[in-house]
C-alpha cells in the first residue's frame, strides 16, 4: 500500500497550529474527565461505606437493569480514558486532510463526528464486557471486586491474549491503526456520515487489534487503575512505534508463559 509511506507526523505538522490546539484540547479534555471518573470510581471501591460515589457504584450480586446501565457505563468510560491517548495521531491526521478537502470550512465538527464513531465502537465492546462480567460474576468465576476468582481463569485469558498477539489477524489490524494517513486516504468519505464511519470503521480494527487486551483487566481488576494506566501505555507504543514489530511478539510470549504460571502454580 503505497500510502502506507506517508508520515503522519508531516501530517500532524502541516496542520493549523490553531486547529492542533482545538483538537488536541478536546482529546485531552475528554480524556481527562474519564480519567477522573476511574480514579474515583477505583476510590469508592475502596471506601465501600463513604461518599457519593456509591450511587454509581453497582451491587456486589445480584444485578438488575440498574446496576448493568453503571456497569455499562463504568467500561465505556474506561475504555475511552485508554483508548483516546492512542488515536491522537489518526485524529491529527484525520483533522489534516479534512482542511485540505475543505478548506473554506473549519475541521473540528466533522473531526468531532471521527472520534463519535470511533467510540461507538467501543461502546458495543463495552456491551458485550458487561454481560461477560454479569456472566462471570453470576458463575461466581469473578468477585464482586471485578477480580478473576480462579487462577485456571486468570490462565486462560493471559494464554488467549498472549495467542492472540502472534496471529495475523492482530498484526493485520494493528498495521491500519499503526498507520493513520495509510488507513484514511484508503478509507476516505466525505461529509458527517463519511467521517462517522471512518472513525466506526477505525474503531472495529482498534477492537481487533487490543480488545483481546482488555479482556485481562478481569485477571488484573477491572479497576485496577494501575493496570488500566499499564495497558493504556502499551497499546499507545504499539500504535505509535510501528517500527517496533517485535514489541507484540514479545508481549505475546510474554503473556503466554505468565499464563501458563498461573494457571499451574495458582
């Protein structure tokens, strides 16, 4: 793929300084809000008996359409306070080519429409983590503290994401996250709805390529936010050092052997 090439750091330094300020400001701001909301959903579990934070704690057991809406709530958030640190590239880059097509118009809204449809995706995965997590703890396989309850499980899921970083199909995802001028110039549509399912489109190989990663945040806790912090980094370095093609490979071994530790000696 000849687009492949382009550097979207070029991309990202041709654009306005004014439009990278509006952007990158918007990104920050949402991201540090979910941050926000993690580190005090992560105090409240600690302080079960204390605050205001308890309203959008879930129950231990027993959950109804209440506590799977908090739930549901709680993972989409967490998944944008992890997930938007490592698309600022793509949306730059996205910001960028939107002013050259238009240039008579400003980039933010159709950007804004990008990153919606990015994390509309995400909010399905969210979805589908819920009713994984109402499963488990049902099966009582987690605590009501969102941690794995059984080492064969804890296992089982750092061995299936470890598997998962040497296939192809993880390197074919990660390839059009890695690459953002690549993916968009191939990808490009124009207007509200094509830039909606641009970032949609973007959104399904980012879950492709890190959402077996995010299963383990039922062997670390769910709100862990040292391990949410830990994971957030490396999908950053993943997507941002494309040169680095053995960092998944390692990582891949790396989570297998861990995985067959646990589950033997646990």
């Amino acid at each position: 793929m000849a687009e492949r090439g382009f550097d979207s750091g070029f991309a990202t330094r041709r654009l306005p300084v004014r439009d990278r300020v509006i952007v990158l400001s918007g990104l920050a701001a949402a991201a540090t809000l979910a941050w926000i909301y993690l580190l005090n959903m992560s105090w409240g579990m600690e302080h079960m008996d204390a605050g205001a934070v308890m309203l959008i704690m879930p129950r231990m057991t027993d959950w109804g359409a209440i506590d799977l809406l908090l739930v549901l709530a709680m993972w989409a958030i967490m998944m944008a306070a992890m997930m938007l640190p490592s698309i600022v590239p793509m949306v730059l880059s996205f910001a960028f080519l939107s002013r050259q097509r238009r240039a008579q118009r400003l980039p933010y809204a159709h950007t804004s429409v990008f990153v919606l449809g990015y994390l509309a995706v995400w909010s399905g995965f969210s979805l589908l983590a819920t009713l994984a997590q109402w499963g488990l703890l049902e099966a009582r396989l987690v605590t009501p503290m969102m941690v794995s309850a059984t080492p064969l499980l804890a296992g089982a899921l750092l061995i299936v994401a470890g598997v998962f970083q040497l296939t192809p199909l993880k390197h074919a995802c990660l390839s059009k996250c890695a690459s953002p001028l690549g993916f968009l110039l191939n990808e490009w549509r124009d207007g509200s709805v094509g830039a909606w399912i641009m970032g949609f489109r973007h959104g399904a190989y980012c879950v492709g390529c890190c959402g077996a990663l995010m299963a383990l945040l039922f062997v670390f806790g769910v709100m862990n936010v040292l391990w949410v912090a830990a994971l957030s980094i490396y999908v950053m370095l993943e997507k941002m050092l494309p040169q680095a093609r053995w960092l998944p490979f390692a990582e891949g071994l790396l989570l297998v052997g861990w995985g067959v530790a646990v589950a033997t000696t646990g």
